[in-house]
C-alpha cells in the first residue's frame, strides 16, 4: 500500500484493504439471505437458547435448525469481518471520518447481534424482529460506504457540472426504498405478506374494503411499492440525462432499473405462489442490493454533481 498516498487522503483503489471491505459488503448480503431464509421457513424459534443452541456450540444441522444456527454462524463471521475492517481503517486510513464510520459498523455489528438473540429469547416480537430487520440494512449501507471510499472512482474522478436536481432526487429515492424496506420488514414479522390474497388488486378493489394493522402494513408496502418505483425511474433518467458520459453514474443507475424490475416481480411471485420460500427470500434481498446500488448512486452526487442550483 503506497502510505504517502494515503497520507494525502487519496487511498488507492487495488488494496488489500479494498479487496476486504468488498468482501465483506458481500457477506453482508449473503447475511441478509440467511436471515431472510429464517423468516421465510418459520426457523426463528427452531433454536430455543441464545447465544448457544441447545446449550451447544454445533448442534446437529437438521430441519429448521439449519437455517436459524446458520444463519448464527454467518452473523459471527460477519462480526469478525468487521472487528478487522474497523481496526484495518483505523490503521491504515487517514481520512477521520472513515475511522469514526469503521466503529460505527461495529457498534452497529453488536447492537445486530443483541437484537438477534432478543428475538429468540423474547419469541419474535414484531417490533424487536424488525428493528433486527431495519439495522440489517442500515449496516450495510455504511460498509458499502467504507468500500466505496476506498475506490478509483471515488479518489480520481473529476466533479462535472450539473443540476443539483439529481442529487435531491437521488437522496430522496434512497430514502423513500429504506422506508419501503421498513413496511417490508413490518409486513413479514407481522405475517402478513397475504392478508391481502390478490393481486394487483386488493379485495378486487383499489383499496380494501378494511383495515386491520396487518392489512394496513401490507397495503402500505404495495403503494409504497409505485411511489419508490415512480421515484427511480425519475432519478434514472435524470441520471442518464446528466451523467450520461459518467459509468460511475450510469451503471448504478442501470442496475437499479434491473432490480426494480426483479423486485416487483418477486412481490407479485409471493402472492402468486402462497408465499414460497425462494421468491420470499430473494426479495428481500434484492430489495437491500436495490437500496445499496441508490445510496452509491446518492453518495457519488453529492460527491461529484458540480455548482448548478436548478
């Protein structure tokens, strides 16, 4: 690693520190696959006890126990990942916000893990479960952050001119698919994915015809579902309008139309197949890459979006 670079605040993209904070983005997905997977077996009380299973170490990997102790044995792993991402920038970064942000991620690691087994010992509550859900993605937000800090694009590309629209657009869709995510997590851990057995309708209707909270949170997640879709295809083709000669603009952006399209046709494949496990299980994840490729695209415009106000 070229240290005088470093001390200039301009990290170079092919180190090994950059290889690891990849890394460890994506066991972060492959995390959030595992929990999905535990919800959508029903697996979260297969494992009685917390923090060992069944008062061991490694119980026999069988039925739902397979997925709740997995899942366990990824969360551990990621723990360590981040324990040695936080020291690493700690040691190697000079940029103080990045140190401050590595102990964040593992304060966050923590905070998840706590959460996890409060779940378990406190059988699913829906506010704790979701609150478990939420972090999740808010982790991995500031992980991708870190990784993304330390890439070429991120040190060596120039700041263009253009509106500053796009960067109040792209921080509001970013948003806008957290919250989404927020009422996703409320309608699984409130069983409620098919209170509503229709679709796209509703009870035949537009809107049902009553509300209950599990009616009510699964009927926000699908109007949720157009407001955020109509949000990026805005921010979409005001990137590609914009930034059109930027593939550091353009790529996430095009990814996020990829993803939006899968999204919404694993929403429907959940109503349309009783909730099977693999299209409930990929949507959750996909859901989190979708919110991980817009908060990219939102970092680099505020980063690199130049000096015109309108």
């Amino acid at each position: 690693m070229n240290l005088t670079k470093l001390r200039e605040g301009v990290p170079q993209s092919r180190t090994s520190l950059y290889r690891f904070a990849q890394f460890t983005t994506l066991s972060i997905v492959f995390l959030l696959l595992a929990g999905a997977a535990v919800k959508s077996t029903e697996s979260g009380l297969a494992v009685p006890d917390w923090p060992l299973s069944f008062g061991q170490v490694m119980p026999p990997m069988e039925g739902g126990v397979f997925y709740e102790h997995g899942h366990r044995m990824v969360a551990t792993a990621v723990g360590f990942l981040t324990v040695i991402l936080a020291f690493w920038f700690w040691m190697r970064d000079p940029r103080s916000e990045l140190r401050k942000l590595g102990w964040i991620a593992l304060v966050m690691v923590i905070i998840q893990g706590l959460l996890g087994g409060l779940t378990v010992l406190m059988k699913l509550p829906t506010l704790v479960s979701a609150a478990h859900a939420c972090l999740a993605q808010a982790f991995l937000l500031v992980v991708t952050f870190m990784a993304l800090s330390l890439s070429k694009g991120w040190n060596e590309s120039e700041p263009f001119g253009a509106s500053r629209r796009l960067t109040y657009w792209a921080t509001v869709t970013t948003a806008l698919i957290f919250v989404q995510l927020i009422l996703g997590a409320l309608t699984r851990h409130l069983n409620a994915a098919l209170v509503i057995p229709d679709f796209p309708l509703a009870f035949g209707g537009l809107i049902p015809p009553s509300f209950t909270p599990e009616i009510a949170a699964h009927y926000a997640h699908r109007v949720g579902a157009v407001v955020v879709s109509l949000a990026i295809l805005v921010t979409v083709v005001m990137t590609m309008r914009a930034a059109k000669h930027r593939p550091d603009f353009t790529r996430p952006a095009l990814l996020m139309i990829l993803l939006l399209v899968a999204q919404l046709t694993l929403g429907a494949m959940i109503i349309l197949t009783r909730r099977h496990t693999h299209p409930t299980t990929t949507h959750v994840v996909v859901g989190a890459v979708l919110l991980a490729a817009s908060f990219v695209l939102t970092a680099r415009s505020w980063k690199f979006v130049g000096t015109k106000n309108a």
